[in-house]
C-alpha cells in the first residue's frame, strides 16, 4: 500500500490496519515460540569474526591491483 492510499483511509480503517498489524505480531511471536519448543533464547548465528586490513595493506593491495590493469591496458596498445 501507497503512502497516498494510507492518507486517504478513514480513521476507523486505519484503526482496523493497526488492530490486525498488531495481531499478526502476537501470531508471528507464537508461531517462533512453537518452532524454538517455547525457548524464548534468541538463536545467534555463528560465523566468522570479520577480519580488519590495515590502511597500509588495503593501499598495497589498491597499488597492486592499478599495476595489473596498467599492464592490460599496455598490452591492448600494441
């Protein structure tokens, strides 16, 4: 639905989309408490813990890379 559609809904309609929205959140919450047997502990997803580069390493790695494409750019000259 339309930002536009919403402004032109009377306030009973409104009143209806709240009431349901809400609704549908009470059933979405159950619907997680009957898939996790009622455990309410959020399940944490375990991956891996994001490496940083220094800024010294991103700029060879920029400097490489702008070598290698000089390189192709030199070949397709000839």
């Amino acid at each position: 639905m339309h930002m536009t559609d919403i402004l032109n809904l009377s306030v009973a309609k409104l009143k209806r989309m709240a009431a349901i929205k809400s609704k549908i959140e009470r059933l979405q919450s159950q619907l997680e408490a009957v898939v996790t047997n009622g455990s309410r502990a959020p399940v944490k997803k375990r991956g891996r813990k994001r490496r940083k580069m220094s800024a010294s390493a991103r700029r060879k790695i920029s400097l490489a890379a702008k070598a290698r494409w000089a390189k192709v750019r030199a070949g397709k000259s000839r």
